[in-house]
C-alpha cells in the first residue's frame, strides 16, 4: 500500500469493510484512523476487547518499499507472542479470497458510531483515555512541583521548557497538543519528512 501515514485512510476504509464483512461485531478507531501504540493499546484493555491491529511503518514491513505493516496486540493489550503469529501466518497460506462489504467511507473525522453492515464503528479521541491513564500513573503535581521548585534544571533540549509550559497549562492542554502532533502526521508525510 506504501507509507503508513500516507495511506492510513484508504487501509482503514478497507480494513473496516473486510472486518464488517467477516462477522466482527464493532471496531474502534482513533479520530482520523490515528491512534499511538500505547493509546491502543490502552483502549485494547479498558474496552476487554479480543485485540487489535496496529498500522505501523516500524512493525511487521511490508509493501513494496517495506513502508507500511500491519501488528497485531492481544487482549492484554501487548503485541502477540510468536506462537498467536506463527498460528496468523500458517493460516495465511491457505488464503484464496477474502471478503469486504461495498459501503461509502466511513466518516473517521467525527467522534461517535456508526453502522457498516451489522458491525459497530466507533471512533474515539485518540488521546483523552490515554491521557487519563498517565494522569493514573504519574503525579503531575508533583512534577510540575519539582520544576516550580528547580528553576535551575537546564532545558532539556525541547523537553524542560516545553514540559515545564504543558504541565502549567494541565493535562487537557497536553492532550490537545499531541492530537495536533498526532494530525500533522499524515501531511509531514506528504512531504517526505518523518
């Protein structure tokens, strides 16, 4: 199909079409098809969903330049064992066809539900769970408590002075931010930047 994040919206419309075709009850996608590794795999486990697919340039190669794969995290919410995709990949050899359902694009732009068929697509904000799991499992107060209290850490390159800022502003603004950094991908893409 080519790089992931260029192609993310026409692999997701497929994706959900076979899923639709072939009996899956509801698949949740990120705002946009965009999801982070971990946020997916958050919602793998805070749904006690049978697992998830993950498209990821960096997981799994394939294509023609290797650019865009595709990897496979289980209920745990973690990527399979070998023994699950040793299974995957010896079924794969018998494949002759596959099914898909004809439909119009699913809008991925609108958070909600919507019917493809008989299956549930629900498309979530990719950040608001995972940002309330890191608030769960980091003190934020407590951080922004040591950077109020260090005022002479250096600037870790980008990391001090723009955390010291986010922290300040709290984590609604942290999440918004990285739904725009999330965004900006598929048009840095475009041009070639990674």
């Amino acid at each position: 199909i080519g790089n992931n994040k260029t192609w993310l919206d026409r692999a997701s419309q497929v994706i959900l079409r076979m899923a639709a075709a072939n009996g899956a009850a509801k698949v949740i996608v990120g705002q946009g098809g965009i999801l982070s590794t971990p946020a997916a795999s958050n919602l793998i486990r805070e749904n006690k969903t049978d697992g998830g697919f993950i498209l990821s340039a960096s997981h799994n190669p394939g294509g023609i330049d290797e650019d865009f794969g595709i990897k496979y995290n289980i209920a745990n919410g973690g990527p399979a064992p070998e023994s699950v995709t040793a299974k995957i990949f010896e079924n794969t050899k018998g494949i002759s066809g596959y099914k898909t359902l004809e439909t119009p694009d699913i809008d991925l732009s609108a958070i909600g539900e919507t019917e493809v068929g008989t299956m549930t697509v629900e498309v979530v904000d990719p950040v608001t769970e995972y940002a309330a799991l890191m608030e769960e499992l980091f003190d934020f107060d407590a951080i922004r408590a040591l950077l109020a209290a260090c005022p002479n850490l250096p600037d870790l390159g980008s990391g001090r002075g723009s955390l010291g800022k986010l922290l300040a502003l709290g984590t609604a603004a942290v999440a918004s931010i990285a739904l725009i950094l999330f965004v900006l991908i598929p048009f840095m893409a475009d041009r070639g930047t990674d």
